[in-house]
C-alpha cells in the first residue's frame, strides 16, 4: 500500500466513526425525550381517569349546567384520542400539536368546571369533590414536572441535530426535528386552581 491509499483509508475511517458516533448520539437523545414523553403519557392517562369521576360527582349538584358538563367529558374524550395517536409517535410533529391543542381544549374546559363549582356551596363541601379536586390539583403538578422535564430532552436533542456538523447527517439519517410541549393560550398555562 502506498501512502496516498493509507491516508485515504485513515480518513474514511475516522468519516465512518464519526458519523457512527453522531447516529449513536442522536439515538441516545431521541430515545431521552421519548422516555420524557412517557413520563407525561403517564401522567395524562391519570388525569383522564379522574375527569369522569369529576364530572360524575358534580352532575347532581349542577343539573342546570349541562354544557359545561359535556364540553368536559367531549375535551376529555379528544385529548385522550390524540394522546393515544401521540404516544405511538412522539416524534411526530403533527401528532404532538394535535395533543397540545387538544390538551388546551381540555385545560380551559376544566378550569371552567371548576369556576362552576366554586358557585355551588354543597359540590364545594362533598367529600368526593375535595378529593378529586386534590388529586386533579396534584395530577396537574405532576403533568408540569413531566412536561418540563420532556420539553428538556427535547430541547438537547434539538440542538445536538442542529449544530454544525450533525445537521448534515442529521435529517437524511432520518432524524426530524421534536416539538416542545408547550401551551399556546397564556391562561391555559396555569393550572387549574382548585379552593375548597
């Protein structure tokens, strides 16, 4: 072997390990941030859980409030089908705004419900609504954490497929770019408040 091929050879090994490296790399973060998305999966299964017993307990006492009853159970009902859609592929673009919208929907239903609540003296003193109302309140807390610690690994994984050189093998390698979990609506950023 002459020079020129041993030099040629060291280069292609030393293009091959690092493109090696940024694959394994980029595999690593991907699967952080799905492991992150698993955590609120979790979570918002919880909260679904509780929302019919929310709603079941409040319907005798808000007879009158119907709508606001149904416009929980239908965003509940949307949420957990695009949370379903989502958790199969959390790092589809499409399906992860589709679960931020609904999740939305879902927020401002809810904080409805509980702005009703609060007008009915007798819902606000049953057993079962407090205790709902705490574990919804501590649900949601936890929902925060979660989403907080995907939007994280989201955030690393973003940047470590958007600099200079990853970027390159990044996109052809099939690696797209994650969505944070964020919340458009500014009100809907705030958890529900729940006083009993």
């Amino acid at each position: 072997m002459n020079t020129t091929s041993i030099v040629l050879l060291v280069i292609l090994v030393i293009l091959i390990s690092f493109t090696v490296g940024v694959y394994n790399n980029l595999v690593k973060l991907r699967n952080r941030f799905k492991n992150a998305f698993a955590q609120i999966d979790v979570q918002l299964k919880r909260r679904y859980d509780l929302i019919p017993n929310l709603v079941e307990t409040a319907k005798g006492y808000l007879k009158h409030e119907r709508g606001t009853l149904e416009a929980v159970v239908k965003a509940r009902s949307q949420a957990s089908s695009a949370e379903k859609k989502a958790s199969q592929q959390p790092e589809d673009p499409q399906a992860m705004k589709e679960l931020i919208q609904k999740e939305s929907q879902l927020g401002g239903a809810l904080g409805r419900l509980l702005v009703t609540v609060e007008r009915y003296p007798d819902l606000k003193a049953d057993k079962n609504m407090r205790q709902l109302s705490e574990e919804l309140t501590s649900t949601e807390n936890k929902v925060a954490f979660a989403r907080q610690a995907y939007n994280d690994a989201v955030m690393t994984y973003n940047n470590k497929r958007e600099v200079f050189p990853n970027l390159l093998l990044a996109e052809p390698m099939g690696f797209k770019e994650a969505v944070l979990f964020e919340i458009a609506d500014e009100k809907e950023k705030e958890a529900p408040s729940v006083s009993f």
